[in-house]
C-alpha cells in the first residue's frame, strides 16, 4: 500500500516538476523535486524503502534529462543513505521537523556538488557532459537550495501523511 501511494506522490512530482515548476523559476533556477522527495522518504521510511525509492527517483531524473545514465541515481543513493545513517545514528525521526530545514539544504547543497564533482571526473576522461562553471555552481547552491527550503514541509506534510494513513490501513486490514 505505501508503495501504491509512493507512486501517486511521484506522478504529482512529475507533474509538477514538468509543467508548474520550469514557468516559476527563482532567479533562472528551478527546484528539483525528486532530491526532496528522496530526502523526505529517508527521514520517514524505512531504510529500504528509501534507498529503492531514491534510485527510482535518480533514475527517472537521469532517463528525463538526457544526460549520462546513472549519475543522479548514483547521487541521490547516497544522499538518502547519509540521511538514513544520520536519522538512525545521530539525531531522532520523531524530531524531524526540527531538523528538516537544515537536512534539507545540506543535501541540496551536497547534490549540486555531488553533480559537479561527478561531471568533472567525466570530463577528465573525456566523457562529455554538461559544462558546469563557478558561478553556475554558487546560483544554483544558493537559489535552489532556497526554493528547496521552500517546497519541504508541504511535501514533509503530504509523505507524513500518506505514510500514516498506509501504516493505519496496512494494520486495519492485516490478515
């Protein structure tokens, strides 16, 4: 069941992403969506669930972009196995609205990063990919980390929601 509701969540990301988001850009940056939402499933689901989920996530994004397969699957995996390690080991899921701004734009930040690092060793060997420049890096830390900020706690509050609802049915309904 929580799958089935995953997938409705994904399709409104990829509505939204495709055909509300690119006309609302913040200073010629426009969010990413999907690196939220995975973040989001690795503070409230389980391990599994996110890592599969942020892969999904990676990969779609990486088939929609055109761009070299693999690369934000790649990204995305990590950044949700660092948010599961930091929720299991350092700080506690039940406070994570607390903490939620903060988890939210140092991944923003470690994906953009992680991109550039990524595109770079490409271009070492001579692989071609996007060209990434300073300044494009430092606009996107900063105006997409901030519509990120923006856009997580309406999506905290619609995947805390259906996670609740598919434990109360999944239980309800338990043979």
């Amino acid at each position: 069941m929580r799958y089935i509701i995953y997938s409705l969540i994904f399709l409104l990301c990829v509505i939204l992403q495709s055909s509300v988001f690119i006309y609302l850009p913040l200073f010629s940056v426009v969010p990413n969506i999907f690196l939220v939402l995975a973040i989001l499933v690795a503070i409230l689901g389980t391990q599994r669930e996110s890592l599969v989920i942020a892969f999904l996530l990676g990969t779609w994004l990486d088939f929609a972009s055109g761009g070299l397969p693999g690369v934000f699957a790649l990204i995305f995996t990590l950044i949700a196995q660092g948010v599961n390690w930091l929720f299991s080991q350092v700080l506690l899921p039940s406070n994570a609205g607390k903490y939620l701004l903060l988890v939210t734009a140092v991944c923003s930040i470690l994906g953009i990063l992680g991109f550039w690092i990524i595109s770079l060793l490409l271009s070492v060997l001579h692989i071609p990919v996007i060209t990434i420049t300073f300044g494009l890096i430092t606009r996107l830390l900063l105006w997409q980390t901030l519509y990120h900020l923006l856009l997580v706690y309406p999506l905290y509050f619609l995947v805390l929601s259906t996670t609740k609802f598919s434990t109360k049915f999944t239980n309800r309904f338990r043979l």
